[in-house]
C-alpha cells in the first residue's frame, strides 16, 4: 500500500490544481457554461473532495466530506426553488466519474499503481459520488414537495373564498377542480370562517367547477350537513347537470337541499 499512500500525499498536496483540472474537463466535456460563482462553489467543493479522498486512503476509512454534502442539497434546492428539473445536475454526473477516472488513471500509472489499487480508489471515489447524486435528488424532491404543498394550500385558499353579501348571508364560490385535499380544506378552514361571520344562510356556488367525482361529492355533503349542525342552511346553485348527475349515481340524498341556476335566483329566494 506504499505506493497508494503516495497516491494519497499527491492528492492531499495538489487537491486545488486538480479541482480545477475536474471542473474544467467536465465544463468542457459537456460544452457547458456556468455562472463564474457556481464555477467557483465546484472547485472550492473538489479541493475539499480530493483532500478528503487523499486522507482517507492513508486512514482506510469510508464517507463523505461534509462540503460535498452541503454542495449537493444546495444544487438540489437550487433546482426546484427555480423550477428546474433535477435531470440538469444528473447529466453532470456521469462525466464527471469519466474526468475523475481520467485523472486517477494517468496518476495511477505515473505512481506505478497496480489495476486493483487503481479500482479501489476509483471505487471510493464512485461511491462518494453516489452520496453526492443520492443527497442532492433527495434535497430536491424535499423542497419540490414543500414547494407543491404551499401551492396547493394557496390555490385552496384562493379558489374558496367566503364572500359576505347580506346580513346574514354569504357566497362561497367555488373554482377549478376540487380533489381531496380541497375538500378537506373547505371542512376544516373555511367552515370555521362560515361560522364565526354568524350568517344563516351559505350560497354555494358550483358554477366554477368543472368536474367532481363521487368520492368528493359525498365530502361537499358532508361539509352541508356540518352546517346545518352550527344552524346554518346552504343553498347550492350552478350545479349542471353532468355534476348533478354525479351527485346522483353516488346515492347523495340532496333532495333537503334548495338548488337554484344562478346566485341571484338564491339571493331573492331567501328572505
């Protein structure tokens, strides 16, 4: 192992001529061009990496160095904060391992190495990149997620709003497509909101909708019969037929229910 542990001083000692020689190779691999900080970030990270590589011959001991770690949420995060896809880091990865592989083969060669020593550092350095690729996917699959859950919330908020009308009454207009995490919004926030403005009657307004399955025409009855609980009668209007079809192959009872076209029908027929 004498002849790898000169390997490893070699890389200890020129770990920032090398991380230049990684990024470029793969900058021009790939005929890519980067923003001169990104560029920089790389090659502050590979100095960190061949350092730790080279350390970790010498010690025999597996992992990461924590730059790297940090290095791949952050392009990770990146990515789906901007609304890219995490396809534009994956493609950099397999070039990289053929630059990394270049430049270990021809120092392995330089140093004397044998085959199976060249494999095992090209080895380590594979499943360090593993990491890398595995951290910086998951990082962007956690923001993305946080990312459509905030969307979502805002669209649920956005698509039921409760518009006071009368004294008394109010509208809720409902728009776009209602899945389940809608509904389930409407029960547990806007409900809430129905009952502290201590209206009588709700007026909702299916014209909006375009579609509607059974499974959430029967949460929308549910919603009915919590306020009819808190003493509140809902009228519904703009059910076309093909909705009002739905409600009636899901075996929904509406018949207790005051259904008008339009909100002005609804409006003039409460007193």
């Amino acid at each position: 192992m004498t002849l790898v542990f000169n390997v490893s001083d070699y890389l200890i000692e020129n770990a920032e001529s090398l991380a230049v020689e990684i990024v470029e190779g793969v900058l021009h691999k790939m005929k890519l061009e980067i923003p001169e900080w990104e560029k920089e970030q790389a090659i502050t990270m590979y100095i960190e990496f061949m350092g730790f590589l080279g350390k970790s011959l010498i010690d025999d001991k597996e992992g990461v160095p924590e730059d790297l770690i940090v290095w791949s949420k952050k392009n990770g995060e990146r990515e789906a904060s901007s609304g890219g896809r995490i396809s534009e880091i994956i493609v950099r990865y397999p070039p990289t391992r053929d630059i990394f592989t270049e430049i270990l083969t021809r120092i392995s060669l330089e140093f004397g190495l044998s085959i199976k020593e060249t494999a095992f550092i090209i080895k380590r350095i594979n499943a360090m990149l593993d990491i890398s690729l595995n951290e910086t996917v998951f990082a962007f699959e956690r923001l993305t997620d946080k990312i459509m859950d905030e969307t979502q919330r805002e669209m649920a908020e956005l698509s039921a709003p409760i518009v006071p009308v009368k004294d008394g009454i109010a509208v809720l207009p409902l728009i776009g497509a209602i899945d389940s995490y809608r509904a389930t919004y409407i029960l547990e926030k806007v409900v809430p909101q129905i009952a502290e403005l201590q209206v009588n009657h709700l007026i909702a307004d299916f014209s909006g909708i375009l579609t509607i399955d059974i499974e959430i025409a029967r949460y929308l009855y549910q919603i009915e019969n919590v306020l009819r609980l808190l003493g509140i009668n809902t009228i519904v209007t703009g059910l076309r037929p093909e909705l009002a079809q739905t409600v009636v192959n899901g075996g929904i009872d509406m018949s207790s229910i005051k259904t008008f076209a339009h909100v002005k029908q609804a409006l003039e027929s409460v007193k």
